[in-house]
C-alpha cells in the first residue's frame, strides 16, 4: 500500500514541476530535491552557523529519506521525536522549492545560457594574446584604518615580491589571478570571478525574501565580479564588454545601474545590505542572458571583503539572521538556541577574522 502510494506521490510530483520523464527519472529527480534541501542545511552548518553544527545538524532519519511519502508519514508518527518531525516538514518545504528552482532552470535554460556566457567571454572579452583561462598572478598590498579597517592605500606587487615581503602594522597582501582585456595594442588586467548560483543558495534567497516563485525572487542566476585597478580601467572594461557584445554580433543593453565607486550611497534593497558599499552593478542583457555584473577598483574590492560595517562576509551573516531564516529553519523552542546572541557572536568572529 506504502509503495503504490509512494509511486502515485510521485507521479503527481513530476506533473507539478513538469518532469516529462520516464518514471525511474522523476525518482531521480526527487532526490536531487532531497539532497538540495539537505544542502540548505549543510551550508549554514559549514559556513554561518559552523561553530552551532552540532546543535542542528540533520537528523540520521532525515538524512537518509528523500521519499515525500516517508516524510510525510513521519510528520505524524508519534514515534518519532518533535526535532525529527519538524524536519521532516522543514525538508517537504525545502523540497518543494527547490522543485521550483530545477523547473524554472530547464524553462530558461540556464546551464546553455551559462556555456555560452562563458564562451562570449574567451572568445571576444579577453586578450587574444593568452590561452584560454590563463591567468597572471599578483598580490594586493594594502594598507588599512584601524578602526573600521577600509582601505586607505593599495597598490599592486608581483609575486616574488611579495613572498619576501614583511608586513607592517595595518597591511594586508590579498591574492588575485587576473585574466587581461585589450583595448588598442594595450593589455589591461581584471581579477574576474562568474559564477552560475547554486541550487542551495537560490533556495536560501527565496526563504529571505519569502517567496515561491524563483522568477521573481532570483534575479541573479549568473552573474560577474570584476576588479580593476582604477576608475578609468572600470570604464574601459565597461566599454570593451559593449565593443565585445558588438563584435560577436549582438547588442548589449545594461540595465538597473548604480554606481558608487566614487561618491554617493548605494541603495540597498536586499535585507543586512550595507547602503556605504562602493561598486558598480548593473544587470547586462546579451541575446537573451541576463547578468549581473558587480564591479570594483582594487580599493573597493577590498573593502567588500574587510571594512567594517560593509564586508560581504558581515553581509552574509546579517541576511541570514536579519530575515528572519536562520530563526525559521531553526526554532529556539526545538533547538534551544538564541538566534540574536548567536548573531552577535558570529558578527564579532567575522570582524575578527578580517582584520
């Protein structure tokens, strides 16, 4: 009876997130939810939430069971402990979303979209002159506030240089691999990071915006980080991407832009995001791929990972908590944890590990 409920469950679930397969591949596909939603979890015990992993790591019964049906039946199983009950729900809830996540990426296509992003890069954005991912290596040596620890100084050092280095009091050597463009017969280096959001972490961004649909909540699937020396060398990589997009026989059109690389306040919208963070963003729209695109000087740059008050990492943490998920997917009532004072902790480790 179990099984043949267990079958008809999933048939239905393949008609809802429009899985035209053959049955033993909508099994498939439910536990690829299943081991999304695990990955929700996972990530906040390895990253925000790691020093609390013991506190809320997953059930072994929870763990081990990607049917809906067992789920479900555990859901009302006195047997079974309040923890494991409610994680058996929190994992349906889970699973659900990210069902909507892997349907709304193979209506758009998104695994193309980003092979072709990436070949539109290699072959018009980047200097001919260099093979194919090849970088050159430098470090940043910066120099930094004590209080808040921005960035008063940088300037760029070649390697070898910087292994014999001594650090004085307030500097700071970062690691970059920048890939070169070319504007006339000149090579301009660009730290550069693209990146195509993973499932768990769209599901977290539907949970902090409390929404279902991912066409509305995320907006960000593929996306671009670039670090250049100076405000000059931002706008010529700006201009080389339209002069690319030209060349490869498409327009580029930018969209949303806020830029506040040299004054002004960036208008945060999201939730723990900081209004005194200096970057250029747009969202660039080439063919039919949207991309985010976040662009920093070097200064910047290293402001988004270390100044006080704006650090991505202080981001990181604020939005978890601030939203209202890390309370969601962990209630003080069942894992016996305060979520403010855990926020407090984990905003000073941050702030320590920074600086």
């Amino acid at each position: 009876m179990r099984c043949a409920t267990s079958q008809r469950a999933h048939q239905l679930l393949g008609r809802l997130f429009n899985l035209n397969v053959e049955t033993h591949e909508i099994y498939t596909r439910i536990r690829e939810f299943a081991a999304t939603a695990d990955a929700v979890i996972d990530e906040l015990c390895n990253k925000i939430l790691s020093p609390y992993a013991a506190h809320i790591e997953i059930s072994n019964e929870i763990g081990t069971t990607a049917d809906p049906v067992e789920l479900l039946m555990m859901l009302f199983d006195d047997r079974y402990h309040r923890k494991v009950r409610f994680e058996a729900k929190r994992k349906l809830v889970l699973m659900n979303l990210a069902g909507a996540i892997d349907q709304r990426e193979r209506e758009t296509d998104i695994e193309s979209r980003f092979a072709a992003f990436i070949h539109f890069l290699n072959e018009f954005v980047w200097s001919p002159l260099l093979k194919i991912g090849e970088h050159r290596s430098v470090y940043l040596l910066s120099e930094h506030d004590p209080v808040d620890y921005r960035c008063t100084d940088v300037k760029v050092v070649e390697r070898e240089a910087a292994e014999s280095m001594r650090l004085q009091p307030g500097q700071r050597l970062t690691f970059a691999k920048r890939r070169m463009f070319r504007v006339g017969s000149k090579d301009i280096p660009v730290y550069v990071s693209v990146r195509k959001k993973a499932s768990a972490a769209k599901v977290i961004k539907l949970l902090r915006k409390n929404e279902k649909n991912p066409a509305v909540a995320v907006d960000d699937e593929l996306g671009l980080m670039a670090v250049l020396d100076g405000r000059k060398e931002v706008t010529r990589f700006v201009d080389h991407l339209s002069e690319a997009a030209a060349r490869s026989g498409m327009l580029m059109t930018f969209e949303d832009i806020s830029d506040t690389l040299t004054s002004g306040k960036y208008t945060a919208s999201s939730i723990g995001s900081s209004s005194n963070t200096p970057m250029l963003k747009f969202f660039a729209r080439l063919g039919d791929t949207r991309v985010e695109f976040i662009i920093h000087t070097n200064q910047s740059y290293l402001d988004y990972n270390l100044r006080r008050g704006v650090s991505h990492n202080e981001y990181e943490v604020r939005r978890i908590f601030d939203s209202g998920v890390a309370e969601l997917l962990f209630p003080q009532d069942i894992y016996q944890l305060d979520m403010a004072t855990i926020r407090k902790q984990q905003m000073e480790y941050v702030r320590e590990l920074n600086q």
